[in-house]
C-alpha cells in the first residue's frame, strides 16, 4: 500500500551531522513512520558542521537537507546570510511539497514564538500541518527577560497555531492542555533502535567494575552529585566513567579539577558504537533528576539508551520517573535526591551484582515495550491520520 503523506521536521538538531538528543529523537520518529510507508524529510536552515559535497543525502532512508547549502557557516555575518538562504529554500521546500504529494505534515520545535504566525501563514497557503514537539519546559531554562518571555509564550500558546502537539512527558501535556484542551495531542517518550543493541559484545565476566553517566557538560550540578555520589563509596576498585558532550574547554576544565581522583575517567567525541558498549558493560547507569522544573517536565533520551543495554538505570523518584519506573523491578529508584541515598543505592549493585542484573533485564523488557521507535509506528500514524 501507498501512503501518499510526507512528514517534514525543522530544526533537526543538526542531523545526521550533530550527534543529540534533538537529533536522534528525530531521527527515530523518522525510522517509525517510514516502518508504515510515510516519505519523510528532515531539513536543517543552517550549516554550521562541515563543508560539504552535498547539502542533501540519505541516511538510513531518511532525506536531509542542509538549506543553507555545502559551505560550513562562520561568523555573525556569514551564519545571517545563511539563515536567510535556510528560510528560502525552507519555504520553497514546503511549497514544491505540495504539488508532491497531497497530505503533508510539518513538526516543529522550539523557535521565535513570531516566528509561528510566519508558519500559521504558510500552513494556511499550502495546506500543510502543523505540528510542535516539545522536549523541554523552556521557561525553566530560558535566560534574559525576553528569552523568558517568549519561552513562556511558545510552551504555552504555540498550540493555537498548530493542528497537533508532540510533548515529550505528562508534565508538557498538562501544560499544553491547561491552555488549550481542544489541541490533539500525543505523548512522545524518549526512544531508541533495542536492535541495535543485539550486535553489542557484552562481557562474560562478574567482575564488571564501573558506573557510567552520559550527558552534557552543561548539566554540572548533576555531574557534581554523581561524583560526589561515587566519593561515598566503600569500593576501592570501581571507577566512574563520565561521558560528556558540549563545550571542550569546559570538559578540560572538570578535567583538570578531578585529576586526583584517578578513578574517574572522563570521555568525549566517541562513536555511538563504542558508547553502546559502555553502556552494555557497565555495573550501572546513572541517571539522578534534579527537584526542578526543568528536570519535572523533560524524558532524558539518555534512558531509553540505558534501559536498551539491559543494565540497571539508578535513578530517583522525580518527574517521568514516577509514571514509569518501580524500584527493584524495571530500575534502581532512589526515593529522593539525596547523595547518601543514591551512594548507598550504588553500593547494593556492588554487593547484589546477579540481582541488579536481572533489574537491567527486566528493564529493557520494558523498555523494549515502552520506547522502542517502532511501537510508535503505528500511534503516530494513527495521530497524523486524524488531524
């Protein structure tokens, strides 16, 4: 069977050339509606990655196009020039969209919140929809008066410029709905490829000896717990391996001021192969939520990562936690944000290893069940289908 519907996502987060949350949680909302015959574009307006010998390609059957062209753009002049080119070629995407195929869908994330009237516009001329995704609570994180300001108005009012809302957690859903109950909508968890993790070579040995936390350097407060966590311990041979993306000067940094402490490694750049296999071989994966709005509304797609190596998540009753997650069966879950709590909850896997293995196993029995990308196949199709 045909399916005659083409998806297209905006602000893609850089793929397939960024590596991120953003990035592969679009990238595996793709591979879903493929799975049920949908063509499906992801575009990026600007090309600040790599110089380039095709702004357009495939990956994985999924097409993207950088719009800003081949050129890596550089500097306040050359990056406007190339937004500018981006919101073109943008609208002349969606406007030869049309004349394609005749059901088309649009999904947005966050952005200028007068940028969706511009949007509303060019639904309303092509007879594209509109969707917004929505992964974060941005008034949470948003910094300056104005940045606030249009935080607050995007996550709160973006729904009546939109035929459908993606949010990632019940938190975003409750505020979507409390200022516009009549805007369909469907929770969209944290994913991952489960299969991917088939072809992962997972140690045989009992003497699996570190913990693991992946996530940006911009999260230092978490970072800060989790080692201060890990300094409680009474196990002299574990370590702590940090995984962390951002800025490389302030990866040195924490570098530099844990260089003492040589049971803690800290890794950057490497490949989703290798990072798959931390995962897989871990003792246990580390994943605390701060008592904050920020981490109250966010899924971290860190989890679904976790919960796909078959190793015990240990985290702690707060935000999503709560909707999914039941200690000692699918996680370790602390029941509060507390150092000691989390350190002692460390402390069980070191002493209960087959039993915190078979946690890690239930877990990605869950996981698998929960936040597969293809059990949204058809929910998504299902969604679209009834805007």
């Amino acid at each position: 069977m045909i399916n005659k519907s083409h998806v297209i996502f905006l602000s893609s987060g850089g793929f397939p050339f960024k590596i991120s949350a953003a990035s592969q949680k679009y990238k595996l909302m793709a591979k879903a509606l493929l799975a049920v015959n949908y063509r499906v574009t992801l575009l990026t307006k600007l090309n600040t990655y790599a110089d380039l010998v095709s702004h357009e390609g495939e990956v994985e059957g999924i097409n993207y196009s950088l719009l800003s062209g081949t050129r890596k753009r550089k500097g306040i002049i050359d990056k406007l020039v190339g937004q500018i080119k981006g919101y073109f070629f943008e609208f002349a995407f969606i406007v030869k969209a049309k004349r394609d195929v005749y059901n088309n869908f649009l999904i947005l994330s966050y952005c200028f919140f007068p940028l969706l009237f511009y949007y509303y516009l060019l639904s309303k001329l092509t007879g594209i929809k509109i969707i917004i995704s929505i992964m974060e609570y941005h008034p949470s994180i948003a910094k300056g008066f104005f940045s606030k300001i249009n935080a607050y108005l995007f996550d709160h009012y973006s729904s009546f410029f939109a035929n459908g809302i993606l949010p990632i957690s019940n938190y975003l859903k409750q505020v979507v709905n409390s200022s516009n109950k009549g805007v369909p909508n469907l929770i969209v968890p944290v994913l991952a490829d489960f299969n991917e993790f088939n072809q992962i070579q997972i140690s045989s040995s009992n003497n699996l000896n570190y913990f693991l936390f992946c996530g940006s350097i911009g999260y230092k407060d978490t970072i800060q717990f989790v080692t201060d966590a890990f300094s409680l311990l009474n196990c002299n041979d574990a370590e702590l391996i940090l995984v962390l993306s951002g800025k490389k000067n302030e990866i040195e940094e924490l570098k530099q001021s844990l260089q003492k402490n040589t049971r803690i490694k800290i890794l950057s750049n490497i490949s989703y192969t290798k990072l798959y296999s931390l995962y897989s071989n871990a003792l246990g994966l580390l994943i605390p939520m701060r008592p904050n709005i920020q981490d109250k509304a966010r899924f971290p797609q860190k989890i679904a990562e976790y919960l796909a190596s078959g190793r015990p998540v240990i985290t702690n009753n707060y935000g999503e936690i709560s909707y999914y997650f039941k200690d000692g069966f699918n996680s370790l879950v602390v029941a509060e944000y507390d150092i000691n709590q989390y350190a002692a909850k460390m402390e069980w896997v070191l002493r209960n290893r087959i039993t915190s293995k078979e946690v890690g196993l239930r877990g990605k029995e869950f996981g698998r069940k929960n936040f597969h990308y293809r059990n949204y196949s058809n929910k998504l199709e299902k969604f679209f289908r009834g805007l």
